[in-house]
C-alpha cells in the first residue's frame, strides 16, 4: 500500500473521519486522536482543538523519528508517542485512530480484553482483543504498554483509558474502531445475561485463515 501524500486531501479526510468518530457515537469530545502516515513522517491531529473548527493547516506534522518537528505548527495531541510508536513498529499500517468509546472503556476499566466470544475478534490479527497494562496518558511507559499488547494485534484496549487500532489506511482503521466498539458493547451485554461461550482455538484459526482480505479496500485484481 503507497503512503498518502500530506495534502490537503488528506489532512481533510483526518478531519472527516474525527466528525465522524463523534457523530456514530464511537468517541466524544476531543479525545480522540488520528494519524495518517505521509512520505518522510506522520500527520496528527493538534491537541485539544474542537474537531468541528479543526482546519487542514492545524494538522500537524511530525517526523516518524527523534528529529524535531517544523517549527510554527499546533501543538501534537498528547497521545502522539503511541501514535508514532505502532506506525514505526508495523510498516504495513499507515493510519492510527485511538477514542474514548464507551464499552471498550467499560471493559477496559475492568482490566478485561475481549475473549473469543465472536468471530469479530479475528478483525484484530488474534484469539483476542487484548488489553495494554495501565499507564498515565502521553507516557512513554504508555507508549511500550501499546507497542507490547499490539505485536501481533491490530488493536487493543488501554486499562482505565479507552482503545486503539490501526490500519492499512484510515478507512480500515476507522472501520476497525467501529467494529471493536459494537463488539465490546455485545460482550458487556453478553455478560449480563451470564457467561458466553466462546469460540474454541480451532474454529478461530479457522476464521483467521479466512480473515487476511475481510474488511473495506480493493478486490484483489
Ligand atoms: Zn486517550
């Protein structure tokens, strides 16, 4: 998949997709956080700036290493480390959504990742949607929690926080926060009625096997 350039495109579409995050309920509020991988570094979204006055020219951009970023620009969301952290440990995934949704908040203050309770989870590379150990918002300590939990994870919730995905592009990962939000409602409902079975390690593989192409993007020609 080729880089997005940092156009004003694309730092649109960051700005369209964090409307979007608020309007289907995933997130509220601004904190949430987006970026988009773009030749020779990464676009974010500037910290605490209300998504409906966000303009493409406060979109910041910030280098993918430890150089310093241009000067003159708004301030990068706090969470930009981790953001960073997941685009350089998976070279594959070009976009990052993190949010504050509810039912994986929920679960996540609970200190529970999502079991194998529906095929779904396979949408997350794994037999679960694990959960990253606790650690203060913007940290480093955060940032190794997050690269730890996703090794071989699309996403994961973030203990006493909210949740992350990545993407391909920022149309899988928006798509990934979706799906992980409705499945963590299903599984705090299910838990309400009693204990959910959950699927065996076989029937899994089964749907990991299947899974590789699932979700929005290109047929394969
Ligand atoms: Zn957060």
């Amino acid at each position: 998949m080729s880089l997005s350039p940092d156009s004003f495109e694309t730092r649109e579409a960051i700005i369209a997709a964090c409307l979007e995050l608020n309007r289907s309920g995933v997130n509220q509020g601004t904190s949430g956080n987006i970026s988009v991988q773009v030749d020779g570094g990464f676009l974010i979204t500037p910290s605490g700036v209300p998504y409906a006055q966000m303009t493409p020219e406060l979109i910041v951009r910030l280098p993918l290493d430890d150089s310093p970023p241009e000067p003159g620009q708004m301030k990068p969301s706090t969470e930009w480390p981790f953001h960073r952290a997941i685009l350089n440990a998976k070279p594959e995934m070009h976009a990052v959504v993190h949010a504050h949704p509810v039912y994986c908040s929920v679960l996540a203050m609970s200190h529970r990742p999502i079991p194998a309770c529906h095929y779904m989870v396979a949408a997350f590379g794994g037999t679960d949607v694990p959960l990253a150990d606790y650690a203060l918002f913007g940290s480093q300590a955060l940032s190794d929690n997050i690269t730890r939990a996703m090794a071989d994870r699309t996403g994961c919730l973030m203990a006493n926080h909210g949740a992350v995905v990545c993407g391909e592009t920022l149309d899988k990962a928006m798509w990934r926060m979706r799906e992980l939000e409705t499945l963590a409602q299903a599984y705090v409902a299910s838990l309400s009625i009693g204990t959910p079975r959950l699927l065996s390690d076989a029937e899994m593989a089964e749907v990991l096997a299947g899974f590789a192409e699932y979700g929005p993007g290109r047929a394969r020609g």
